[in-house]
C-alpha cells in the first residue's frame, strides 16, 4: 500500500498540466471522495492563507458539538476583545453588543456564511477557554489529522495586527496563519467528508443574522460561485475564501455533479495581467473544475466478487480440500481520466498475518474471512497520489474467501502425510534410476 501510495512518475500529472494554467501562487485539484490529487502548482509551497482558516475552527467546534462538549443552544457573553473586533467596520462582521448574550448556532452561521470575525473568536473562547488555548487546540488537531506545512496563530485568519496588541499569548504582533495547498486541501477533506452537515450552512447564499431585531445585518456568502450569486457554478456548495494584504485572494472550492465531487484550493490568485483580484480566485477555480468535470469520470474498475487472473484461489494446509476460491469483498470505484480505465492492473495482495512463507492459508477457514486486499497499479507509470491513508483505501478492496474450508481430521491428516513420504520416497527412487540409465 504505502509503495502504490508514493510511486510512479507522472502522465496525468503532464496531462493536467497541459490543460490548465492556474495563475496562483499555490493550487490543487483533488477527488472530493477519495482525495485522489488530480492536479497541482506548487502545493507544498507554505502561503498564507486568511480566512481559509476558519475550516480548523469549523471543524473543532462540529467535533466538539458530535461530541456533546459544546451544545448549538449553548449561550455566551461577548468578551472585550470579541465586542472590541466586532465594531471593526474594515474587517469582516457581525457588529455584537457588550453586554449581548449569542447561542453557539449563529455565531457559527456567522463564522461560515459572512465569515465574521469576532464571532470566530467567540466560538474559540467557548471552546477553548482563550483563544491562546484554541490555537493550541487547532495546531494539535492539524498534527492529529496528518497535515503538513502550517503554522496557526490565531483562529480567524486576520493578521495580527488587527488585534491592535491583543493577539494570542505566544504569537507576534505581525504574525498570520499559514498552510501550504496540499494541507489546505486536506483540511477541507477531512471537514466535508467528517462532518458533510458543513455544506448545508457553507452553501446557503444570504442568511439574516439576528433578524427581527435591532440588530439584524443581512449576511451574504462571500463564495460568490455559490449558484445564486455573482458567479454562480452549478453544483457549488462550499467551502471558504480568504483575503489579506499577506495572503492575497483564497479560496477553497467543492462542487458536486452526476455523483463526482471535487476540492479546489487557490492561493494569492491573480488575473491575465498577473495582478490580484478578488474575482481571480473565483476565475481559477473555475478552471479547475471545468478541466475536472469534463476529464474525469467515475468508473467501476474492479467489479464484486471480481478474481485476480491466475490467482483465483489460494492453497491451504491442514483442510480438507487443499485450496480455497477467493474474490473481491466488493467493487472498486475510482475518478480516472476518461479513456484511460484500462490503464489500471488489479494487483492481488495477500495478508502476511493470515499466509505462511510459501503463500498458504492454514484451515480452518470461513467463507467472507478477509485474507488481502486488490490494489490498482497504473501499466503507464502514472503518478498517483492521494491526500490521506483513509483515501487511498478507497481504491482498495479487501479479498476474502469464496467459501468455508473446515480442517481435516487426524485421520485424513495422518493419511495425506503417509502419502506425502511415499510420494516423496518414490521420487527419490526415480530420480536415482534415471540416473543409473
């Protein structure tokens, strides 16, 4: 697994390459579902990355909620340093009241649909304390999800300067978030495919935040490729822009069709005249997922109950019949370009754990006991690479045992080693004669 993880050169990479010109300083475009990485530019390059952040926060608090340690209906006073950021008029908000009193539900409909953020900053204290104690909590959980090159400061994405001296304990006062493409991605794997529930707030174009009130601010997604805004993409339902002096324009894009989803992520995104724009970002991801849509499709390339050519069945000791018919537990789908699913060999894997040196399973055994897995292995020498373990798996499929082989009596077993010694005897004997003529 790990060498079909990491290996082979890249064909489609090339492929991908041709195709598109992505004009960002960083890029990536992976398989929604299996995080099949279909095309990258500089993806482990660290970048700034804004309001992209707030996936962590996003993603904390939804674990946090699944978990029972935070209640949607839970309340919270507004803090000095939340009501002090939330009257920044410069900055992305919901404007709170000093002595207001904010359920955990629209503080998080704020954080994900307006991104605002001093309502990020109080779901941070609610959940950890301190914002100094949430930074720790969002660098331990990059490091517990396998993420690469980042770097959490604070948990909205704002350069710290915004916070005009009341940044996070143990950051500088001109420090700001960063994370590389490829760990950008990752994140936004994990948080739709952990908690897809996130869609359902990331997609909703416009929401009144505390309406019927005095209060109330009309809150318009800032994802204008949602379908109902500015640059609207059928299928759009997420995920996240950024924007600072330091980052450039961000976004991380998903957008679901005909059963395929991909991920997107743009970083310091510029136009044809190279300059930055808040449409480029909207722009390139287009790209990305026109050239995915179009190219990929999604192809059932190892069908149930499928057997390896030549390896149909597996020889067995101590049972009384001396081989057992395998086959695969169930299908395997996979995004391939399209054209190219023949490109892909079924490679049968068995477990060392349940084989002996010589490739024999011992009896008893039970018909559906899993004893490897098919893998694909491209015949071109195509790169592939996935963002996660979890997601290369996808792309396997356990093998078990077609049907029970029960273990031989002593009779049988005494007798079959009778035979094997005079077989064996015999042998000998006829080896030695033909060598006396």
């Amino acid at each position: 697994m790990i060498m079909f993880f990491s290996v082979f050169a890249g064909v489609h990479k090339a492929h991908a390459e041709a195709a598109l010109n992505v004009n960002a300083d960083g890029a990536i475009l992976v398989d929604g579902k299996t995080g099949k990485v279909l095309y990258e530019k500089n993806a482990d390059n660290v970048l700034g990355i804004a309001s992209m952040t707030k996936m962590m926060t996003e993603y904390i608090l939804l674990d946090s909620v699944k978990k029972g340690k935070v209640k949607w209906d839970q309340e919270y006073k507004v803090s000095d340093l939340v009501y002090k950021i939330s009257q920044r008029r410069d900055l992305s908000n919901v404007p709170l009241r000093a002595d207001g009193t904010y359920k955990v539900r629209e503080l998080y409909e704020a954080m994900a649909i307006y991104s605002a953020n001093a309502a990020t900053i109080a779901l941070a204290e609610i959940m950890g304390g301190s914002e100094t104690n949430f930074v720790k909590m969002m660098n331990d959980k990059a490091k517990a999800l396998g993420l690469k090159d980042y770097k959490f400061v604070n948990s909205t994405g704002l350069n710290n300067r915004d916070y005009n001296g009341l940044q996070p304990e143990g950051t500088g006062a001109e420090d700001e978030n960063v994370m590389s493409s490829r760990a950008v991605a990752k994140l936004a794997f994990h948080l739709i495919n952990d908690f897809p529930d996130v869609l359902k707030t990331a997609s909703t174009p416009k929401k009144i935040f505390r309406e019927g009130t005095d209060d109330q601010i009309s809150m318009i997604n800032w994802n204008w490729m949602l379908p109902s805004l500015d640059y609207g993409y059928q299928g759009m339902d997420g995920l996240k822009t950024g924007t600072t002096d330091f980052a450039g324009y961000c976004f991380t894009g998903t957008a679901s069709r005909d059963g395929k989803r991909f991920i997107t992520v743009v970083q310091n995104a510029k136009d044809a005249s190279g300059q930055g724009g808040y449409s480029a970002r909207f722009e390139e991801t287009r790209k990305m997922l026109d050239y995915a849509f179009s190219n990929y499709t999604n192809v059932k390339l190892v069908p149930k109950h499928y057997q390896v050519k030549g390896q149909k069945t597996v020889p067995v000791l101590k049972g009384k019949e001396d081989q057992v018919k395998i086959y695969t537990k169930s299908a395997i789908n996979m995004i391939v370009l399209n054209g190219e699913e023949k490109n892909y060999q079924p490679e049968l894997v068995l477990d060392k754990n349940k084989v002996n040196k010589d490739g024999e399973l011992t009896a008893p055994i039970k018909k559906g006991e899993t004893v490897g897995y098919v893998t694909l292995k491209p015949k071109n020498g195509e790169k592939v690479s996935f963002l996660t373990a979890e997601g290369q798996k996808k792309a396997q499929v356990d093998v078990v045992a077609a049907e029970d082989v029960e273990k031989a009596n002593w009779f049988v077993l005494m007798m079959r080693g009778i035979g094997n010694f005079f077989g064996d005897v015999f042998h000998g004997i006829g080896t030695t004669v033909k060598g006396w003529f």
